[in-house]
C-alpha cells in the first residue's frame, strides 16, 4: 500500500504534553475533561484545536503548534497551560504530570465515550483498562521522507537516554515498583506498542502497515504504537518514550535534545552518513535498563557491546550538541539537561518525598502539582 509522508519544513518542532486532573484536597483523579474541555473551546460545542480529550477522562492533552525552536513550542505550551487553569481552578482541580498517578487505582478510571478508544479498550481488555499513564511526545519535521526511518533507527541508540531523564513512574497504584520507569513496561503491553521493528525503507513500512491492515491488527498506520514512530499525518519523526514531566525546563531539555539528535542525523544523512544503531537486541536491553534503573542506569553504546553510564553519555551529548543547539536556538534549554541531572530526575524527587512523608503518596501528588505550578525552584 501507499502511504504518503506530508511534506513538513526541515527540523520543525510540534510537542504535545499529557496531563492529569486531580482534586485539590485529596490528589486522587479526577473524571471530568468533558466538563472542562467545553470551557475552553470556540464556543460551539467543539474542542479548543490544541486542547483536547485523551483515551480517560482524568487527562487533557496540550498540543503545540509548528515552530521553529524549543522555547517557542515550550512557551505555546504555558499559554496554554494557562487557559486550562483559569477552568480548572474555580473547580477545585489541580494538574499533574508524571509518567503515572502515585496510588490512583486504574478499575475507578472512566474511558472518553470515542468508538476509536472504544474499540481499543475491547480489543485490549485488562491491559488497555490499565493504560493510567501520561507521556511526552515531540514531533520534529523531517523534509525527505526516506530520511525518516534511518532517524528512526538512529533514535534508537538514544532512546534509553530520553528515557532515563525522563522517568517519573516508580509508583503504580499505591505500590513502589523499584522501577524508575513503571510506564515504559505498561505501555509496550498494547498491541503494536513498544520499540519499533526495525525498518530500512519507507516501501518496507507500507508492507508492514499493509500487513497489519490485512490481518485486521490495526485499522490505519496511527494504530501503530511504537516508542518511536514516523507520523506521515505530519511529516515528522515522533518520539514517544519519554515519560512525563512536571516543569517547563524538564520539558524543554528533553524537546531541545530530541531537536538537536535529530538534526544531527538529518546532517549525516546529507553526508551519506548513516547515523549510529544498535542491534535490535541491544536497544530492547537498554530500554528494560533505562525504565528499572533510570539515571543510574549503565547501558550499551556501540555495536561493539561498549557500555558506560546513561547520565555519563547525557552530559556527554550536551557538550557534542552545543553547536546545534545554538543553530536551532535551544541552547539554554539543552543545558538544562544538566539543570535536572543535578537537581534529580522525577522519579528520585518523588521518592524522597514519599520517604520525607513517612511514605505519604498523597504528598507525591502535592510535590507534583506545585512543581507544575512553580518549577523545579
């Protein structure tokens, strides 16, 4: 089958950032976007167009436009931000975002009324019932579609980096998993969800949706779940194994690296450079690595079986991506890569908290919403 890639301006970048509604008092979800998202819309009944529902009605998504650099994607992003406040506020509803809720039980959790998660959630059963995460994901433009797959692999070698700096779900229904990434292991129970099969051609993608399609798996090409995944809808490259965050500068270190490696390998693309990949079998280890031990994680970084320490290589890509960084006008959020790496990444600030608090997770939540409201101070 033919799949068309749109055509998309080079190393443009779009985010979209998962959030959950929680009351004020007591920091359990909350089931009312379809109360809230009416508010924010134009008026007739229809969503805001950056604004929308997700799979639950504990979660609305904020939706970036096209833009040219990290900031200006962050900063449409607290506007909109913004706008959710002034309806959730009056209600008594906080907002929270992390890979998972901290002791929210998934059984008490209301699906959107959507035949799309409708059918979902009947072909998936208790494993899609339980899909009570929240994720990250970061689209960048990509301006030759036979770029896209070679990116892709790519990605995959810094996949379990994005991962680790990112992980915020050691909690999951009330229980401290020992994981730093609960999320990552959920998420890839879904069909088609998970590390990407690898791919080197755009015809070898059109064969594989076609043969989904064919043995009814999935309905069209946006059923495919990867980690990591071409959006042809877009014309992007769409990274969506990170787990998600609960400050601007978290948000804008993990859009300004995605930005920088991408068009890093768009660069070594145009040199007739193939960018770096690791056996599938590799990438699959050090994406199990990333989500058990996070930032503390020692993962493999070549071909070879060389290994070194995931927060060794971040500060590592800082300093090699600089240049490009500064070319895409993402320099100080890049550094903020070493912002969180010293001030602890989610998941180690929400287990010191829960210890602080006699192992209150309760206080998580609280810790979480204020960190969206004020930073990471």
């Amino acid at each position: 089958m033919r799949i068309d890639f749109a055509a998309s301006d080079r190393s443009t970048i779009g985010i979209e950032w998962e959030l959950a509604l929680v009351d004020r008092d007591t920091g359990d979800l909350v089931q009312i976007a379809d109360q809230v998202l009416p508010l924010l819309g134009p008026g007739d009944g229809s969503e805001h167009p950056q604004i929308t529902h997700e799979l639950l009605l504990n979660t609305i998504e904020l939706v970036s436009g096209v833009h040219r650099s990290v900031p200006d994607a962050v900063a449409d992003l607290e506007e909109l931000l913004a706008r959710v406040r002034a309806a959730t506020d009056p209600l008594g509803v906080e907002l929270m975002c992390a890979g998972t809720h901290p002791f929210a039980q998934w059984f008490d959790q209301k699906a959107t009324p959507s035949e799309r998660y409708e059918h979902l959630l009947e072909r998936t059963q208790w494993w899609g019932r339980q899909m009570l995460i929240w994720g990250v994901h970061v689209h960048v433009g990509i301006e030759d579609r036979d770029k896209a797959l070679p990116i892709l692999n790519g990605l995959l070698t810094f996949s379990p980096h994005l991962q680790a700096l990112s992980a915020s779900s050691p909690f999951w229904a009330g229980v401290a998993t020992g994981y730093a990434s609960n999320r990552a292991l959920m998420f890839q129970q879904l069909p088609t969800a998970g590390l990407p099969w690898r791919l080197e051609r755009w015809a070898d993608y059109e064969d594989y949706v076609q043969d989904l399609i064919t043995t009814d798996v999935i309905r069209d090409y946006s059923e495919v779940r990867w980690d990591i995944r071409p959006s042809p809808r877009w014309g992007t490259v769409e990274m969506r194994a990170c787990d998600g965050v609960s400050t601007a500068t978290e948000l804008g270190a993990l859009a300004a690296l995605i930005h920088c490696l991408v068009e890093r390998m768009s660069s070594q693309l145009d040199r007739g450079e193939q960018p770096l990949a690791l056996q599938p079998w590799f990438v699959r280890e050090n994406k199990w690595r990333a989500a058990r031990y996070g930032i503390d994680a020692d993962i493999i970084l070549d071909p070879g079986g060389a290994q070194g320490a995931v927060a060794d290589g971040l500060h590592e890509l800082v300093t090699e991506l600089a240049p490009t960084a500064e070319r895409l006008g993402c320099s100080a959020e890049l550094d903020d890569v070493r912002t969180i790496l010293g001030k602890g990444v989610s998941y180690q600030r929400q287990l010191a908290v829960a210890e602080a608090n006699g192992g209150s997770l309760p206080a998580v939540v609280s810790s979480l919403t204020k960190e969206l409201r004020s930073g990471l101070g």
